[in-house]
C-alpha cells in the first residue's frame, strides 16, 4: 500500500509540479510556446471583447453574453500562465514571497490553481453555450424564459463558485517550506485523492464535453424537423446554421486540445506506471492553446465578428490619420523649393 500511494504521488507530482532550471534548448522552447500562448491568448480575447463592447447590441443576444464571458476566462487564463511558476519563467528562477503572501503564492499560483480552474470554468461555459443552442432550436418559447440575461448571470457564477470549489484539493496539496513551494501528502489519504481526482475529471471535462457532443449531434440531425426550421426565413436558417457550426467547432477544438491533459490526469489515479514528463508537458501546451483558439474560430466562421475585427482597425487607421494636419501651407512646407513655386504658378 506504502509503495502504491508513493507511486501515486510521484505521478501527480509529474502532472502538477513545474520543472526544476532547465537551460537546455528544450526546457527553453516550452517556456518560450507558453510565452507566445500567453501573449496570443491576450490579445485575441482582448481585441473580441472590444468587438462586443463597441456593439451593446451584440450583448443582447444570450449566445453572445456566454462568448463574452467565455473570452474574459481565456484572457484571465492568459494572464494566469506568466504568473504560474514553469510555464514562462522555470520555478528555479520564479521568485516566492514570504509569510502569508507566500503561502497564498504556493497553494492558488504553483499549484496551477489558477490556471486550470480557468481553463475547467471555460469548458462549463462551451457546454453551457451548447445548451443554450438546443434550447433555441427545440425549445424557443422556454429558450426565452430560461435564457434571460438575469439567469444567464446566475449561470455563469454558479460555474464559476462550482469550479473553484471543485479543485479546493490543491490548497492542501502544495504549502511554502522556507524559499519554496513543495508539495505535500494530503491529508485525506490514498483513497481521498484517487476519488478527488477522478470526480474533478468526470464533472470537470468528460461529463461537460458528452454534453457538449450530444447537444450539437442532436441538433445536426434533427435541425430540419425543429420549430426553427419550419417557422423562420431561409435567411434565418442561414444564419443559426452558421453560429452553430461556429459553436460546435468551438467545442471539438476545446475537447481535443484538454483531451490529453485531463486522461493523464485521470491515469495518475492508478499508479501502474509512471507518467513521463515529456507526455505531460504536451498535454499542458495542448490544453493552454485553446485560450488562445477560440476567437480565431469566431472570427474564421462568423462574419459578424469578423467584420467588428475589421471595423476596430479601420477605426485605430481613421484615428491616427486624424492627428495629421492637412492645411494647403502645412503640406507646401515640406515640398521642395522648385515644386512650391510650379504649384503656386499653375494656382494662379
């Protein structure tokens, strides 16, 4: 049994411990990949929020409520990596407070906390979003009562308190031993983790993500028999069929990037085998690239969004050419002597 729990908290260790300095070209390529991931996942997230918030209309609809609230997680899970010890910056070489700060640091930041619990509240979000979706098709006239923007509200913090309370077993997984964080036996034994770590699998991913499947399946097979099909305009139809396409696409993307990372994670429960480290780091680059995936998903399928994309940079283009001074004397200024004067003659 002694061997067995060890084995189990090696395994863990691999999928939640950042490495230790690293200075080969391979340690240096996976801090640079999270960099850029980070740095893409905060400007694309940015950039669509600032669509929706140019457009107050846009918010109005339930669907876009759920995708602004989906970018605002990705963006946070941008902000997350840099500050998670291992992905940008080695642990040998992340600084760790002292005191309560410290403590704080170990058990939310090196523990990776943080940034999974935004990458499992983004998850909820995408099944929440499918649900939204059948219910419009199937179900238009409850689709109204039960996708206000109150209950909307009310959906998103209860994925959001769900989450957090989900993975409430890293704050007694990690503490601050001196200048480091470490990692430590949780108090609720070999049992107590495998079940920790196989519920938080289930509710976090697979269960979210069937749903996710089973919502889109069911609406590509019986879209043409729905009140949707049979009540609105062929231009109607046009375009729900394209924001569901887009919403589906939203959902296979994140189910394949957070596959590997989540079936590890499960495996580590059953201490058969030891986990390699190169497998996991793979897992953990997949999972954080969907932060960054998904507005370039809205904005390759949805031409409304793609438009409000080309809208901001005409508008910054339009912005900057205002501060020009394009007075008759100002311009002559510039010209050379010899084109100042045949101007001034052919004027007169």
């Amino acid at each position: 049994m002694d061997g067995n729990e060890s084995l189990l908290m090696r395994n863990i260790s691999e999928l939640t411990k950042p490495p230790a300095k690293d200075h080969s070209n391979e340690a240096k390529a996976k801090l640079a990949i999270f960099g850029v991931i980070a740095a893409l996942s905060i400007l694309l997230n940015f950039l669509f929020c600032v669509i929706m918030i140019r457009k107050p209309a846009m918010l109005k609809k339930p669907h876009n409520i759920l995708l602004f609230s989906l970018a605002i997680t990705d963006l946070l899970t941008g902000i997350f990596i840099p500050l998670t010890p291992g992905f940008v910056i080695s642990i040998a070489s992340f600084p760790v407070p002292r005191g309560l700060a410290g403590e704080i640091f170990c058990r939310v930041l090196s523990s990776k906390y943080a940034v999974f619990t935004m990458g499992k509240v983004s998850i909820l979000k995408v099944t929440c979003l499918a649900i939204e979706r059948w219910y419009c098709v199937f179900r238009p006239l409850m689709y109204r009562l039960y996708f206000t923007r109150k209950r909307l509200f009310l959906y998103i913090l209860a994925i959001w308190a769900c989450t957090c309370l989900l993975q409430i077993n890293k704050f007694f997984e990690w503490k601050l031993s001196g200048s480091k964080c470490s990692m430590v036996k949780a108090p609720y034994g070999e049992n107590g983790t495998r079940a920790m770590i196989i519920i938080y699998g289930l509710i976090g991913f697979y269960i979210p993500c069937f749903i996710a499947w089973a919502s889109f399946g069911h609406i590509s097979l019986l879209f043409k028999t729905s009140p949707m099909a049979r009540c609105y305009s062929a231009h109607r139809r046009a375009q729900q069929k394209a924001l569901l396409r887009m919403c589906a696409l939203t959902s296979i993307a994140l189910t394949l990037c957070w596959l590997l990372s989540q079936t590890l994670y499960i495996l580590s429960a059953f201490p058969v085998a030891k986990i390699s480290r190169t497998l996991h780091e793979t897992g953990g680059i997949l999972a954080m690239f969907n932060s960054c995936l998904n507005p370039l998903i809205y904005w390759l399928t949805n031409r409304e969004y793609r438009d409000g994309l080309c809208e901001i940079f005409r508008f910054a283009r339009i912005k900057s050419c205002r501060k020009r001074n394009y007075k008759m004397e100002n311009q002559m200024e510039v010209l050379p002597d010899q084109v100042r004067r045949d101007t001034f003659n052919t004027t007169l």
